[in-house]
C-alpha cells in the first residue's frame, strides 16, 4: 500500500532494477481469451460518403483497412517490443458509419493461449485507422483519429474487464 492507502501495482514488464524484461508466461496455462477494441475517425461528411461510396482513387478504403488492420493484429509482437507472439484463432474487424462525420472501427481477437490479445486488438484498430488515413487523406487532411481503447477483455488471471465496469 502506499501513503494514500491505496494498492500499488506492479508493471510486470519492469524488473527490480527499473529495467525493461519480456514476461515468463510460458508457465501460465492457456484459457479462452478475448479482446474487444474500437478506434473512432473523425472527418468530413463528404470524406465518409465517398468512403462509403466507393468513390476514392485509391479505392476500396473500409475493405483494404479490414485487411490492414487483421495483419496488424498478426504482426503485433513485431511493432510492440515487450509482446508475446500469440497464435491467433481469429481477428474480425468491423468499420461502420458512426454518424454523418465519423466512422468506428472495432477489433474482436480471439485466442485460446496463456496471455492475452489486448495488444492485438488495439493494433488492428490503430493500423486500420491509419490505413484510412492514408487512402482519403488527398480528400480531407484535417481528419482525427481518437478514442484508441479497449472496450472488454476475458480470459486469464486478471479476469474480464468491460469498459464503465471497471473497479474503483
């Protein structure tokens, strides 16, 4: 506990030294795990209609992002340094119309493993937004990629997290 009476965490991926390590999972044992996470983009409402239409040079924008952002979950432990290489069950990637100026991308990562797929998902959310991005940004610079979280995990040690459930 520390002055304030509250539990102190610990980052696993620092050892006594203060120095960076990849955690020893190899002795956990594998579980169901799944990972939910969403990435919002903000642009103008004409940038969504030619998305959504099709319209744009470069051309398939939300089907090229799907397949970016499903690669990004499998190359994960690539971009990430501290990431455990994790075999993937599956990766389903969805981008709708949010509203007139925006559109939510969702990542739903499946494993059974002995760590989670967290990362993974939160990698296919960033990579697809930034695919997007890339494919419109001749049409609309000004766009904005936020609200990068995740929304719920299971599986594992720590348990389930859902997002406004979380324990205070």
């Amino acid at each position: 506990m520390n002055r304030e009476g509250h539990m102190r965490k610990r980052l696993n991926h620092i050892n006594g030294a203060g120095e960076a390590r990849m955690v020893d999972v190899g002795k956990k044992p594998d579980t169901r795990r799944e990972a939910l996470a969403q990435a919002l983009l903000s642009m103008e409402e004409e940038t969504v209609g030619l998305i959504l239409e099709g319209a744009l040079p470069k051309g398939d924008v939300i089907g090229t992002a799907r397949i970016a952002g499903i690669m990004a979950a499998k190359k994960t432990a690539e971009l990430i340094p501290l990431c455990h290489p994790i075999p993937l069950d599956s990766v389903e990637l969805d981008i709708e119309r949010q509203n007139k100026n925006q559109l939510l991308i969702k990542a739903l990562v499946r494993t059974t493993w002995h760590t989670g797929v967290e990362m993974e998902a939160l990698c296919a959310v960033s990579v697809a937004a930034l695919t997007i991005y890339d494919m419109c940004k001749s049409v609309d610079k000004g766009m904005e990629i936020g609200e990068i979280r995740l929304l719920r995990k299971t599986g594992g040690k720590s348990g389930a997290f859902e997002r406004g459930k979380e324990k205070t």
